[in-house]
C-alpha cells in the first residue's frame, strides 16, 4: 500500500451507521502502517450529499445519486462504497393499506403521501424508477422526513407510506409495517445489476497520486475491519445509536461486501446503469461514462 502522497491528515466526512465505522476504523485508528489517519467528520448522508455539492471537504461519502452534481470537482473512489445484492430500499406502509376492494399493490400508491429520507437519495432515486414503471399516474406529495421520524410516520398514518433505508430491513416489522416493494429486488429483477447505495468520493485537486494513495488506504482499511472484526467493534457500537448489536453485524454483513473493498466491473456497471436510467428519466443529469473513471 502506497500511502506516501498523503501527506497531512484529509478531511473526511461519513455517516455514524456500522457500515461505515466499520469500514473505516482501522484507518482513523491508526493501524495502518504509514497511513495518515483523516479528520473525521460525522454526518447523516443527506447532509454529506449537500458538502459535496459545496465542495466543504477533502473525501466524503455520499449517495450515487448525487454524482452527477459533483463529478466535476470530486472523482469516484473505487472502494469503500456500498453496493450489493438484497439490501435495497424498501417502500413499507400499514398492514392491508396496499389491498381491499380498490386499486392494490403498487397501484395503491396512486396519489398517495410519501415520505422519503432524501430527496438527492440513490435510495430515491430507486422509488422514482419503480414508482414510473408500478405506479400508475404517481404518487402523490413526498415528504422529506429525518430517517428516523419515517417509520414511527407511518405507523401513526401522517404518511401513506414511507421510503426505508439501513437496518430499517430489520426493524420495520417492530412498528408492525408491511414491506410493499423491495426496490432492490426491483432493480436487480430489472438489470441483474447490484444495487448502488453510497460512494466514496475525493477532490480531483488532491492529485492522481494522492487519489490512489488514498483508494489503497481505504481498501486496506476494509480488509483490516474483515481480518479483525472484534478490534472494529467498540468504534462501531459506540457511534450506532443505540442499535442493538445484533443488528449492527447483520448492517454490517449486508453492507460490507466485495464491492467495498474493490467496486470491479460489475460495480461500475451498476453504477454507469443507474445513472442512465435516471438521466433516461429526467431525474438527474446524464453523465459521461468516462467521468466515473478513476484517475
């Protein structure tokens, strides 16, 4: 691992979820032999999703929806990432909301009031798609609501249904909801693509050699976390909010996969896929195949 371009600690920014502690703890611990460790800033990716877009730091994790906004000045990272298989976005509403003597299923979404964690989401993104393809004529207000208001909203009927994302996959049936869409069992039906959750992505002004020094320190980091998963573990619990350990390793085991540790052919194809279709869609900006190459 070459590290030696890193020559004072980078300001990165990245969620408080178990994915990304546990990714990367080693790293901001210091057990990387020679590597800087960053500056870390914790941030809900909504909010990391708006410092990219004002270019506030060095490296930050963020969601493949909000690429096309900042490539110019950030570059994609080929690790660190979250993508995978049967850990989409899941649309949940109330037991039997989506079925009875009218429109059932997706239909039942027609006109409806949704809330969603973020409008600049990947995981918004996916409900937009399968939205225009499963439910006729739209769906109707979308609300934006913290991640953790969304469920309980629910639940309580302020919303017809709402847009979860994480450790809801384990959760959602504790407020007694119903999953009515898996959006990536959708997305993977309909691409056989893995899905694309979130990014790493750093300054273009950093440089191509400091670029690369830091993509090998983050995939060295990722397989530090595998080689020893119980070092990780008090990084990781103490920044989950109060998640239950159990819950936190199943995050961990969805989250955390091959594609982090290298994006790959198959990666990048989800990602390049994703983006066309939405750019095909009008839902975001159309983005130049190359741009997503990594220095």
């Amino acid at each position: 691992m070459d590290t030696n371009a890193i020559a004072a600690p980078l300001s990165l920014a990245f969620s408080p979820c178990p994915n990304d502690t546990f990714v990367f703890d080693a790293w901001v611990h210091g057990r990387l032999p020679d590597a800087v460790p960053p500056e870390v800033t914790f941030a809900d990716i909504d909010v990391t999703n708006g410092m990219a877009e004002r270019g506030e730091l060095d490296a930050l994790k963020v969601s493949y929806a909000v690429l096309p906004w900042v490539l110019e000045e950030y570059a994609l990272l080929p690790c660190g990432g979250a993508l995978g298989r049967g850990c989409g976005p899941l649309v949940l509403t109330l037991p039997g909301a989506a079925e009875g003597p009218g429109a059932t299923g997706a239909a039942a979404l027609s006109g409806r009031r949704v809330a969603v964690p973020s409008e600049r989401s990947t995981a918004y993104l996916l409900f937009r798609l399968w939205a225009a393809a499963e439910v006729p004529g739209g769906v109707g207000e979308i609300v934006v609501l913290p991640f953790h208001e969304i469920m309980p909203a629910v639940r309580d009927g302020k919303v017809d249904a709402g847009l979860v994302i994480h450790e809801a996959r384990f959760t959602y049936q504790d407020y007694g909801l119903h999953s009515l869409a898996d959006l990536g069992e959708y997305w993977e039906a309909t691409t056989g693509l893995p899905i694309p959750l979130g990014a790493i992505i750093a300054k273009r002004s950093l440089g191509a050699p400091t670029l690369r020094a830091l993509a090998a320190t983050i995939s060295a980091s990722v397989r530090a976390a595998w080689q020893d998963p119980a070092a990780s573990r008090p990084y990781v619990l103490e920044h989950a909010q109060e998640m239950d350990p159990a819950v936190a390793e199943q995050h961990i085991g969805l989250y955390v996969n091959e594609f982090t540790a290298e994006l790959g052919a198959d990666g990048y194809a989800a990602v390049r896929g994703l983006l066309e279709r939405a750019a095909a869609e009008g839902l975001v900006p159309p983005v130049a195949p190359e741009v997503l190459a990594f220095p």
